[in-house]
C-alpha cells in the first residue's frame, strides 16, 4: 500500500457571484443559494452511514415558497423504484443496471431515510415519494428571505453501481455520488424535483462544508479542498504526521470546503495511490486511482495530458476558477462531479485520456456553464462532446480535419434508424437508450460544430469564449446560447435553434441540374429536406476552385468572408430550387460540392456532388 505525503492547496477565496448579470438575456434573472454544512459517520462493514446536515436556503426568487423537496438519490437503487422499472421496460436498457436492480436484498440496495427535519427550529411535515422528499414548511419563506432546515439523516450504499455504489467492478470501496439529501433547484419555471431515473440533473449553488469520519486506513478524494492541515493529502493522514485531527473508534474525520459549487463527491478506498502536479495557473491536478500494477503506468502518462487538457480548455472556453480538480478511479464508466470526475480505470491509454478528457470539459459545460441537463441535456453532452473531440485532436496529435467526423456518423445512423426525436425532449422520455445518446452526445455536438458552419470559425470560437464569460456560475438556457452567437454574428439564429433542436426536420440539399448557358453555366440546387441552411457551394475549374456562397434570408446577414466566397442573393426557405449562373462555359467545370467541409449535417450526400 502507497501512502504519500501530500501537501494541499487549501483555496476558499473563489469569489461569490452576484445573481444579476447585465448581459443576462432576462435582465431580471435571478438564482437561488444554499450552503450546506454536512458530517457523516460512515461503516465500512455494513456500507452505511448516519448524517446530519444543516442546510441554509436564501430565496433569491420573486416568489413566496410554502414547500420545497429534496433529491433522495439512493432510493432509486431499490426493487420497483422508477429507475428498477424504466431499466426493465425500455427496449435497449443501460447494460450497467438491465434487470439488476430488482435482485438486491436488503442488504445491497441503496437507501436514503430521512429521520427528523426541522425548520428554522420547528418541525416541518414531508412525505417520501421514491427518490423525492416532498417537504411542507413549518413556515413560508418570502422573497429576499433566508431559513436554515436542519436533518437527521441514515444512508445505505448499493451493490448496484450506477454512477454511485461500493465495490465497484475493479475493485473500489467506495463511490459516493449523489449520497447526500439535495435539496431541489427552483427557477423561473419553478420546482425541478425529477425523479432519479437514470439520467441527468440540475442543482443549487452554494458553499459545501463537509466532514466525512470513516476508517483511518481509508484515502478520501473528491470535491473540494481538505482542511486537516499540510500533513493531508486528499483524505489521507500518513502516520508519521506530527498532528493528529479528530478521530472516532479507530477512524478519521476529514474536513473538505468547497465554495460555489453546486454538488458535492467523494470516492474512498484502502488502496489508492495519489499523485499529484501542478497544471496551468498553478492549479493542483489530483490522481486517485488503485495501486493495480496493470494501470499504474498508463495513469502515470495521464498525468501530463490532463494538464495539456486543462490549458486548452481555459484557453477556448474560459479560465478555471478553481484550485483543484481530481481524477478518481470509481464509479460505473464516467461521470462528471464539481471538481473532480469518478472514471473507470482499467482501460486503454487512449480510452483513459479521451474519458478524461469527455469528463474535465463537463467542468465548463455543466458545473460552471450549470444548464439543466434533464430538460436541456444537448448543451451538456453535446457541447462537451465537441470541445472534448477538438481537444483530444490536439493534445494527443490525430490530426483529424474534423475531430467531430464520429457525432456526425450517429447521428445519421438514428435519423435512419426512425427513432429520432426532439432534443427538446425531457431526457427521461426518450423511447430508446439509443436515440437519448445520440441526441445528447452526437446531434449536441453537431449543435457547435455545425453553428461554426453558419456563422464562420472564427465567430463561433468567440460565441463559445463570451457564452463563457456571461453565463459561468449561472444557468443557461438555449436561447442564451443562441443569442450569444447572434451578438457575436450579427446574424438572427431563431431559425437554427428552433429547427435543429425543438424538431427532427433534417437537411438535405442537392445539385439537381448543371446546364450550359452561352459562354455561362448555370446551375440549379435543391432543397429536399424540410431544414434549411446557408450553401457553400465549391466549384472547380480548369483554373482552380472558388466557393458560392447563398445565404439564407431569414439569416438576415452573411457569415465573414475568411474564405474568398463569391457572394450570392439570398435563399427564401420557402423555395423549393435557387438557381444562379457562373461565368465560366460549361465544359472549363470539373466538379461541384455543396459542402467540402462536410460541417453541414446533410443526411444524403451522394446528390452533394457533380462531376463532369
């Protein structure tokens, strides 16, 4: 067993965030805030744990609240909860749950109980409705108004891992996410208190205080920074420490603060070794993972990209504002948290950079840029998608000219497959497994990737830099991300937002007819699916290539000219065919391509092309 002596930053100064920003789109937006004081005493024999939580709400809203609810995750890790049931009815179930749920006993499922809550000192009455605590207040808290609820709470961790869970397939005591009673977001649209089925979720921001007493042979990693002093290590005391915190019948309390975040997560095992370096800014990187000798050298080579990683995204998206950030071996496959990511650790060099790589970009879109996943999930998956493939093109040399080739790739595979539907789908209604993913991850991705086509490169690295800038620490919506690229472009963008993410139109453009016309050609292009876009027409001659470019009206304007384009009138959606002539005879025409760079996602591309 490896027991380093690791020194830790200890940073709580990330400053507070006001809940009015001037370039909000709604100029009376506002968030609400919680801080959380939490301590656990966990068993490592029977894998439970007693909590106590003290939770402080501040109600920014307009509203009056006379109920909130609370997230009791561990509760979906029971025989007929709504995860147990979705997972044994849908057609293509996550492989990682099937029908497992439905076998624990009652010594392996997950529980969350909570024992007594209480309001400002006086009782509140609340009911258990499978992973929801629906809460009646003791007392309505007003606008502007804060409360303190205090719990009393008893967990249980599954067998079944599924993001969260004990003994995991290779070997890791303990991944502790979504462990805690959360309390639900309410915004504008008001309670977000989804049922934990198996997806995505949404949070409050605050300052988590956390003490976390287990076995002292047990090394702690996870959100935030660790307070036990110089001699600890994320969780670890070595026993040559000089000074001893607070132990309890042979264990140890670790202490961790993480300011303005909005989850809190920790993995623990007897074998952890822990590495650490320095990344950009000075920020700490952490490795957790177990002292396996097949995976230590391809976590050892992690290290160095992890920190390329963390400077590429601060350079195309934003600065980190944190100190830390840890990489934990745990969990099920990979799962972003605040500060840190649980990842499966027994994989390929290349797998085990590329989920770091998919995970750490969840830190910009997620926890800092905090959409809500369960009704937005593209702008969680999709942009992380796109900036982790950009990054992964980089930082490990695979010179792809487009490193999203691969979401393009599914998402026709589910146009073709008719189980296509809406992004704006609720992520716990997909019919199939299947058509979630590539809606979230693939045609999320293409979402980015395809919005550089409209509104050049170069407008689309800015859109994402000031998407950045005036929405960290708050939460987007769609309409935030397309107006940013409008005010970047100059362009009116409703029609893209609305087409390619509230409905399954698809694109599809063709060159129907090339003729000669005198010392002219003239040229006929199609639209045959129901999107319309921009064309970027590509035409070679005898003397090189030129691109025509036919914007779309309700555009109302024309991406940079970066390129050289030849600049065409613009393209009513309404018309079926455009038809425009070129100054060159017919027979100096080699080819055309409505899309060389294949940025456009056009669902047939056979008919893209003509030859002579």
């Amino acid at each position: 067993m490896i027991k380093p002596i690791l020194k830790c930053i200890l940073f709580v100064g990330v400053c507070a965030i006001s809940i009015t920003n001037s370039n909000a789109q709604n100029t009376s937006y506002w968030q609400q805030h919680v801080d959380y004081k939490m301590e656990i005493d966990m068993n490592v024999n029977n894998y439970q744990y007693d909590g106590t939580q003290e939770l402080t709400y501040t109600n920014n809203s307009p509203d009056t609240l006379t109920q909130v609810f609370y997230h009791l995750f561990f509760n979906a890790f029971q025989p007929g909860s709504e995860m147990d049931v979705r997972s044994r009815t849908i057609p293509d179930p996550d492989p990682r749950v099937g029908d497992r749920i439905s076998k624990l006993a009652p010594d392996e499922i997950g529980f969350m109980k909570v024992n007594s809550l209480s309001q400002d000192g006086k009782n509140t009455s609340y009911t258990v409705a499978g992973t929801i605590l629906e809460v009646t207040l003791a007392q309505p808290i007003l606008p502007g108004q804060k409360t303190t609820f205090n719990m009393d709470f008893t967990g249980q961790v599954p067998v079944q891992i599924r993001r969260s869970g004990r003994n995991n397939k290779e070997g890791v005591a303990l991944s502790m996410t979504q462990w805690y009673p959360k309390l639900a977001e309410y915004d504008f649209e008001g309670w977000h208190a989804d049922p934990y089925i198996g997806r995505e979720f949404h949070g409050v921001w605050g300052d988590f205080d956390v003490k976390i007493t287990i076995d002292a042979d047990f090394t702690l990693g996870g959100t935030g920074y660790v307070q036990n002093g110089n001699k600890v290590g994320h969780g670890y005391q070595d026993k040559g420490a000089s000074a001893t915190p607070r132990t309890k019948r042979g264990k140890y309390t670790w202490h961790f603060v993480a300011p303005n975040v909005h989850d809190f997560t920790w993995a623990a095992d007897p074998n952890y070794r822990h590495d650490t370096i320095i990344g950009e800014n000075g920020v700490e990187l952490h490795f957790l993972y177990k002292n396996n000798p097949e995976i230590i050298e391809n976590w050892k080579k992690l290290q160095p990209k992890t920190a390329e990683i963390l400077s590429y995204f601060n350079k195309h998206i934003g600065k980190y504002p944190y100190k830390q950030y840890s990489v934990i071996q745990g969990g099920d496959g990979g799962m972003e948290y605040a500060m840190c990511t649980l990842i499966t650790g027994e994989r390929s060099f290349g797998s085990l950079v590329g989920v770091t790589a998919h995970e750490f970009a969840h830190t910009w879109f997620q926890f800092l840029l905090a959409t809500n996943e369960a009704k937005h999930e593209w702008m969680d998956e999709g942009f992380t998608s796109y900036i982790s493939a950009k990054a992964m093109n980089e930082v490990m040399q695979q010179n792809r000219e487009n490193p999203v080739s691969g979401s393009y790739s599914g998402y026709y595979r589910l146009v073709e497959s008719g189980y296509e539907q809406s992004q704006s789908t609720h992520a716990d209604r997909y019919n199939r497994n299947f058509a979630y993913g590539v809606a979230a991850y693939s045609k999320g991705a293409i979402f980015l990737s395809q919005l550089g086509y409209i509104i050049g490169e170069e407008n689309l690295e800015k859109t994402i830099k000031k998407y950045f800038n005036d929405f960290a620490f708050k939460h987007p919506t769609p309409n935030d991300i397309k107006r940013t690229a409008e005010k970047v472009s100059g362009m009116q963008l409703d029609w893209y937002l609305t087409d390619w993410t509230q409905t399954t139109n698809t694109i599809d453009y063709a060159i129907t007819e090339v003729v000669e016309d005198g010392n002219k050609t003239k040229v006929t292009l199609s639209r045959k699916g129901t999107m319309p876009m921009p064309i970027d027409l590509q035409v070679t001659t005898n003397k090189g290539e030129t691109t025509y470019y036919v914007p779309l009206r309700m555009m109302r304007g024309e991406k940079p000219n970066t390129t050289n384009y030849t600049l065409l009138e613009d393209w009513p959606w309404t018309n079926p065919t455009y038809t425009f002539t070129i100054d060159v005879p017919m027979s100096k025409i080699k080819s055309m391509t409505i899309d060389s760079s294949t940025l456009m996602a056009d669902i047939n591309r056979e008919n893209n092309d003509w030859r002579k």
